[in-house]
C-alpha cells in the first residue's frame, strides 16, 4: 500500500514529452518526396562568425545532404540560394557534394547568389535564377596579416583557381569570360568585378534558366519523373 | 578564407550585445533558439529540409517555448 502511493506521486515530475500541456496539437504532417535546403545569409566553415551575422552552416548542410541521398522516399532536392557569400572551403564542400549526388538536383537563387554561393549555384543538375536576383562575380580578398611575399599571392590564385575550375566545370560558361568578369575594373564601387542580375546569368551561361518557385519545382519533378504533386 | 561580399570589417566587427543562438532538439527536431532565461527560449530557425515541417505551427520563428531539462 505504502508503495503503489510512492507511485502514484512521484517526487519529479516526468518530463512531457508532447505539446499537449501548451494546449496545442501535433498536425499530421504530409512527407514530401522532394526536399528543400536553404542556404542564407554567410556560408559558415572553419570559423565561428560573429553574431551579427546570419549563418548556414557546414556542419547542418553536409549531413542532410548525405541523409537526401541515402533516403529512398526522398527523389529529389531543390536548394534555394540567396547568400552573401562566406567560407571557401565550406562553399566548395557544399558544391562539390550537390554536384556529385546521384538524385536529380535543382537551384534557384533568389535575392542575391553572391562569391562563393556561384558554385553553390552551378553545382545543381539544373540551375534557376529570379529575374532580379544577383551574382557578384569577384575574386577572393586577402584578410588579416599579410606577408609580402610571392608565396601569399601564389596561395590566393590557387584558391581563387579552384573556383574557377569548379564554375567552368559545372555551367556553360568559359575559364576567360569567367576570369574577365571576376577582374573587371570600373563596375564595383570598392572592389573589381561584375554584378550580373537575373538573365545576363543566363546568357553568360553561368545559369541554365530565368525562373522561379513554381519552374523550379516543375523542373525537379520532371527531373524526377514525378507528376505534380 | 571567406570569399564574400560582405566586408570582412563587417563580418568581423565585434558586437557584444548580440547572442549567439543555440542549437536545441524541440519536439524531435533541431531548431536554432535564442535563450530568454533558464528555461524559455525563442524560435529561430528550424533546420530541417522536409517542406512540410515549416508547416507546423509549433516550430514558427519567434515562438517561445519551453524547455524541459
């Protein structure tokens, strides 16, 4: 007796483990077959940037893209861009992984798909972009103490080069017109290179097509072999 | 390395009043949230690739919710 009352009243109380005590319900959620991935603000690698900054990133982005592709009830995956641009490595990680799923892979930048989200962009199997959506194309900046020497420029250009070779790779467009655009003078207030918006992306043959959300996702589901949903 | 539009002065500039949001696991998914106090926190980000969970009311930005420890 003394015993089933310990039961009953327990010292701590068990921890809820559903939503129900706020007064709300779970809805039954419908799974989609195709995924969507958002890649915001700062692409975040190596380095934790300051707070002032919005974020995407690596450690969320490369495990859910290892997760869509093991996943057999998801088919395909539309990543949708708009991003100042951020960490190199992290950048050519995320591109290099999308480029080499085996699921069909859409992009669609939005707003801006800026420095390194241009790799980002390309890597898809089919690549969108809005009508007032915008690339910068510049090259890679030297921050904190730089030493003077051939070797410092030397580092830069193979970084900037494995950009390169990844954008020509992965679009239509050429390493000389790519080049041109990221060393061209007179078009950026304090830097050098080339803002390209909406269609001139297209016909650089940086991007595959102008579009938007419903394009997009009636280009995956094609892609997919999939009818509309 | 960071390859961005952004100034690195920018990106860089020390802001103290600012937080950095925390990664916590709401209801069996990961959300991004700012802590309030010990045990509320406010909504950020749900980082999911599922479409249909942003349809879930629970996991809108600026909810605050509690956490059970």
């Amino acid at each position: 007796m003394r015993q089933e009352q310990e039961e009953v009243k327990p010292a701590v109380p068990p921890p809820s483990t559903s939503l129900q005590e706020f007064g709300q319900l779970r809805l039954p959620s419908t799974e989609s077959s195709l995924h969507v991935m958002t890649i915001v603000g700062q692409i975040e690698g190596h380095m934790i940037l300051p707070p002032q900054n919005k974020t995407t990133k690596y450690e969320h982005i490369i495990p859910q893209l290892v997760a869509i592709e093991q996943n057999p009830k998801i088919l395909g995956l539309l990543v949708i861009l708009n991003t100042v641009g951020g960490d190199v490595e992290a950048g050519l990680a995320i591109a290099e992984m999308l480029a080499t799923m085996s699921k069909p892979t859409v992009s669609l930048v939005l707003g801006g798909g800026h420095s390194i989200g241009v790799p980002i962009a390309v890597a898809a199997g089919h690549s969108f972009i809005a009508e007032t959506a915008t690339m910068t194309i510049h090259p890679i900046r030297l921050t904190g103490m730089v030493i003077g020497v051939p070797q410092t420029f030397e580092y830069l250009e193979k970084m900037q080069e494995r950009v390169v070779r990844f954008v020509v790779n992965n679009s239509g467009i050429s390493t000389e017109r790519f080049r041109e655009l990221m060393f061209r003078t007179g078009e950026l207030a304090r830097d050098i290179g080339t803002v390209i918006v909406g269609k001139e992306a297209v016909q650089e043959g940086l991007i595959d097509d102008v579009g938007g959300l419903a394009q997009a996702l009636s280009k995956l589901r094609q892609m997919c072999h999939i009818g509309a949903e | 390395m960071i390859y961005s539009i952004v100034p690195p002065e920018v990106i860089f500039a020390e802001n103290i009043a600012l937080k950095y949001p925390e990664e916590v696991v709401y209801l069996g998914k990961r959300v991004l949230v700012q802590p309030m106090d010990d045990r509320t926190c406010q909504i950020i980000q749900l980082l999911s690739s599922s479409p249909s969970d942003f349809l879930l009311p629970a996991f809108s930005p600026g909810n605050i919710i509690t956490l059970h420890t």
